[in-house]
C-alpha cells in the first residue's frame, strides 16, 4: 500500500547522529509527522541536510510518499520544470 500527500511543506529540520530528521505539514489533509532518514556516508547526509534546508526555508510545495518500507519527499515542480527546458 502507498501514501501520497501533495502539498506538504518541511516545518524544521534536524541532524542526530547518523540520522536526518525532518518534520512534516500540510496538504489538503493536513498532515502532521516526523520521518527520521538514514545516511551513514557524511557526505550524502550534508547534501540531504542543505536540500531539506533550503525547502525548509523556501516552504517549497513537496510530494510525500510512504511505502511499506520507504518514505520519499518529491519536488514534483522541479522535476517538471527540468524535464520542460529545452535541449539544445
């Protein structure tokens, strides 16, 4: 079974350990919650980090999804916007 909430903005962000987590709101349904990410490279949890940071900051619009096992924050008007430029 598969979750998907449009709309949901990153309320704060905070590193622990070897984990990121990251707190979640809104969308129609009014979310509310915490996911704690895994990344046991240091370089890849700085990038992670910046990014949550950055849409923290920035309230960007997100798609959330959760899976049985996974959870995944999508910004879907970025991957739009990339997929539109032109190629020259």
């Amino acid at each position: 079974m598969r979750e998907v909430h449009q709309d949901v903005r990153v309320l704060f962000v905070e590193e622990d350990a070897f984990d990121v987590v990251v707190a979640v709101y809104g969308g129609p349904d009014n979310i509310c919650g915490s996911v704690r990410l895994t990344a046991d490279d240091a370089d890849h949890r700085a990038r992670q980090l910046r990014l949550l940071h950055r849409w923290a900051s920035e309230s960007t619009p997100l798609t959330f999804v959760m899976s049985e096992d996974r959870v995944a924050l999508v910004n879907d008007r970025a991957l739009v916007e990339r997929l539109l430029e032109p190629t020259n």
